[in-house]
C-alpha cells in the first residue's frame, strides 16, 4: 500500500443486488485519522453515511467505529453498522466469538448476529441488535402540523406517533396501508418545521401491505436537514429499529418476526429482516450487504 492512503469499501446495504440498497463508504485502520480528517472524507463521499474502523478500547468490543454523515457524527445508525460489519468480515476478521460480533460506537456496545432462519444460506445477512430508546409520544396539538407535513389525511392516528430515538431520532408515523406511504408528497417547508419542533432527523413513515404483498410493511424515511441532510433515505436501519420497538410497545406487533421494504420510491429494493427474541429481550434488525468498490483512498 502506498504511503497516505487507508483501505476502503463501498458496499450497498439491505440488497444483495448492487445499487439497490443503501450505499455507504467504509475507511479501515482508520486511528490516526482525527475527527477533522474523517469529516473531510464524509463530505467528500457525498454519501448519506461514511464509516472508519478503529481498534476498540472496550475489550467487550471485536472493533469500534465513527459514523459520519456529509454534515456531522452519529453516536448510532443502522445501515452503517450492517454495512461496517461486512466489510470487516469480507475483510477476513475472525470475529471473537462465531456468528457475532460486538461493535463500539458512539452508544455503546451494539451487538450484531447472523441472521437465523431462511438467510442462513445467506453468509451475508447479518442483525444488529436495536440499542435502547426513548420514546416520546407526539402531542395532539401536533396532529394538525403532522397532516400539513406528510400533505395526507391517511395518518392512523390508532397507533400514535411517537419520536424514538436510539442514537439517531425519528418521528414514527403510521399510516393506513402501503399505498398511502407511497403516495406521500411531503410539504418540504411544513415537515422542517414539524422536525425540528420534535428534535429528530426526520419522519419514518410505514403502512402495511396486504397479506399477499411483498412485505409486512412498506416504509419511507424523510428528512429535513440537520446531520443527515434532507430528501429521502434509500434504507435506514436505525429507523426501522425505531419502528420495531414502537410496533412492541404499542401492541401492534404483526408476530415474533416481520420484513419491511423501503426504498421504492427511489426506484431501491431495500429488504429488512425484523425479528423479536423476547427470552433474551432483544430485537434484530437485518439484512445482506454487498461490496460495489474495493481499493484504497489516497490522503493529503
């Protein structure tokens, strides 16, 4: 390896097809770069996540990571945390434990697993277990602000929406079936307006599919500024732990395991994989990854 440069992946995340996921950009042996370097190299990917691997300081940890957006750091997100563990694994890291890992980032420790079940023919298809989250239920006096946003009078207002934030906040919002999420045209202005008010990134929108659709639910992130900019996320795994542990808490779980697909408005074909394992209280949040770039960037 030349001298000035650091190993580098780009892989695309929840797809085993290339460019239809979620894509984010992963910088190995990443400790002597300092968090001036990494922003650098996060704005200059132009990607909605970019990580850099460190060696942990938690001896718990297998790796630690930073998360950085094109505008600033994350303690958590979802797809970088699938998307890291990839490529460290296609990499040839043994993890410390078979079939797990313990990543450290800004939240902790985030455990992640293989996926159990049919994705087990899938060597790819790994879980991240959802961190902790605080939820706080929209007020009513916001229900009128909400509709404005989302320009939509299918909002289920049966299962209110709640702000959740693991790491990285979303305002969850449920509506009356996939077809209404992907018919949404947000008002720009008045969900900017709804998302500061709330403190979160922006809204996570989902609707059940009928019981032959490609999906339990069809979900859709949208973004009004802030660290991870505006316009629409292909697929977030931090908002779908969000949703997930909303479904739970709200009594709506469509049973022990469920898929969410996002990203068809953007022409994307984003899978996630949700399943509750209740003995050990922890959900997973899943799905395949695949590698699109592989080589090195060269540093100033």
């Amino acid at each position: 390896m030349l001298a000035n440069t650091v190993r580098f992946k780009q892989v695309d995340v929840f797809t085993s097809v290339p460019f239809k996921g979620n894509p984010l950009a992963v910088v190995f042996d990443a400790d002597a770069l300092d968090a001036n370097q990494m922003q650098a190299i996060a704005h200059w990917t132009n990607l909605s996540e970019t990580t850099f691997l460190l060696k942990p300081t938690d001896p718990a940890a297998d790796y630690r990571v930073r998360i950085f957006t094109s505008h600033g750091e994350l303690p958590f997100a979802g797809h970088p945390t699938l998307g890291t563990a990839h490529a460290l694994l296609e990499s040839g890291y043994q993890p410390k434990q078979a079939g797990r890992l313990m990543q450290q980032c800004g939240v902790g420790l985030v455990e992640l697993a293989r996926l159990s079940g049919e994705a087990d023919q899938d060597a790819q298809a790994w879980a991240f277990a959802a961190p902790p989250a605080r939820v706080t239920p929209l007020a009513q006096d916001q229900y009128a602000m909400l509709a404005t946003a989302l320009s939509s009078d299918a909002i289920d207002f049966s299962a209110t929406p709640c702000a959740v934030d693991n790491g990285a906040p979303w305002l969850v919002v449920r509506v009356n079936s996939a077809r209404d999420c992907l018919a949404l045209e947000p008002d720009a202005a008045a969900l900017a307006e709804l998302v500061h008010s709330v403190d979160t990134h922006g809204l996570a929108v989902y609707g059940p599919h009928d019981a032959d659709g490609p999906a339990t639910f069809e979900v859709r992130c949208l973004m009004a500024g802030g660290r991870f900019g505006a316009g629409e996320d292909p697929v977030t795994g931090s908002a779908n732990a969000a949703l997930a542990g909303l479904l739970s808490a709200q009594q709506l779980r469509p049973g022990p395991h469920y898929t969410a697909r996002q990203g068809t408005a953007l022409g994307r074909a984003g899978n996630v994989s949700v399943r509750y394992d209740d003995a050990a209280g922890k959900t997973w949040i899943g799905g395949p990854s695949v590698t699109i770039v592989d080589g090195t960037f060269r540093l100033p």
